[in-house]
C-alpha cells in the first residue's frame, strides 16, 4: 500500500472513531432545562464538587442498612436507598445501592429505573420477580421474563425496563440491589399514571387503557403509596 492511500485511510479511521464517539454522556436528572445567565447556578450529571482539602472519610461513609425499613404500607415493602443524595462520596462514581424490605406478600409495585441497571440478591425470604421487555417487533406481545429466587440468588433488571419483586412467602423477606449509576431514579408505573400532579386527562386514560372513565375516575382518586 503507497504512503498515500495508507495516510487515507488512518484519516478515515480517525474521523469515524471522532463520530462514534459524539454524544452526550447519560443525564443523570430528569431534565436541565438550558438559560441564557451565566451566572446561573447549574447541576448537571452530578453535584458540585467539595473542596478535596477538606473531605474526610465520612464523606464515603453510610451507616444504617442493617436496619428494616417500615413495611407497614399499602404495597407491604420499603426501599432504603444509598444514592448520592444519601452518601455524597458516591458522585461521578456511577453505582448506588438499596436496601428492599417486604412483607409477607409485599410487593416492590412495577416501576423502571430511567438511569440504571438493577442487580438484585436476596438475602432473606423467597421473591418472584421479573422484568417486561420494551416495545416488540409486529403483531408480538412485550415479553415477560420471571423467576423464583431465594436466598443467595441474584436477579438482573436491564435499564429503564419495568420490572418488580413479590415476596410469595408467609415471612418477611429482604433484598439488596447495586444500581449502575448513583442517581437512577424511579418511576412506579401506578403512581405516575393514575397520581400524577396534575391528573393525566381521564379521557387520555379511558382510551389507553380501554375502560371507562369512571374507572379512571375512581383510580385517580386513590392514594398511591411511594415506598421510596
């Protein structure tokens, strides 16, 4: 190969590889909304920083998962969350960790992670979970994926899909789940649907989910428990 076509071709590559690499990193917050002041005070993808001169070790530290959380409920579980909001040496780090209690029947409702994957292991107790896959291909249904698990066994739920936990047994039952990114939100199916702030239109409800509107009605007028 002449000097030329090789210089070419590295030309090419670097162009390529420049491209593939052109994108935003992951938000960590909901929105950020853009403004015009520069003097505007702004958090983008994490907190601002301490001055490391004057970081310590509890800056890294976060007692308190040995202790239950209070499952007495409607949904019959609670998550204890240690997330950068929680434990501040977490930030740019990517990880955070919960701590899920339930009881007997408990169930961690269907919800997503906007921002993480979710690897879960339980510790106490026997858990069906699952996880439903994101839109399918034509004239397929989202696909449903569960399992029993018991203590010891670990359980993944992919970024951003729905997914849940059901204690299925007459104990209590408890889980510990590392998430890859130290902010990955929560959005429980029921609550952002029928107890958002404002109500979605019922007549946008009744249609999407093919009832009558009294029944979105009477939905909409319930207390959703945030066991967050």
């Amino acid at each position: 190969m002449d000097p030329k076509s090789f210089a070419l071709i590295i030309a090419i590559l670097g162009v390529l590889t420049s491209i593939s690499h052109a994108s935003d990193p992951s938000p960590l917050q909901d929105f950020c909304v853009a403004v015009n002041d520069s003097m505007t005070a702004v958090f983008v993808n994490g907190k601002v920083c301490k001055d490391p001169k004057v970081v310590t070790a509890d800056d890294f530290f976060k007692s308190g998962l040995n202790v239950p959380g209070n499952t007495s409920n409607n949904v019959g579980s609670a998550v204890t969350a240690v997330n950068v909001n929680q434990l501040p040496g977490l930030n740019t780090f990517g990880i955070s960790l919960v701590r899920i209690d339930y009881a007997p029947y408990g169930l961690n409702p269907p919800h997503t992670h906007p921002r993480g994957t979710e690897v879960l292991t339980v510790h106490e107790g026997t858990l069906y979970v699952g996880f439903v896959l994101s839109n399918p291909g034509p004239n397929m249904k989202n696909k449903l994926f569960t399992k029993i698990l018991h203590p010891g066994d670990v359980f993944v739920f992919p970024i951003g899909l729905i997914h849940f936990q059901f204690n299925v047994g007459k104990t209590k039952a408890v889980a510990f789940a590392g998430l890859s990114s130290q902010n990955p939100g929560t959005i429980t199916i029921a609550n952002a649907v029928f107890g958002s702030d404002p109500p979605i239109n019922d007549d946008v409800l009744a249609k999407a989910f093919q009832v009558d509107k009294k029944v979105v009605d009477y939905l909409q007028s319930q207390f959703w428990w945030d066991n967050n």
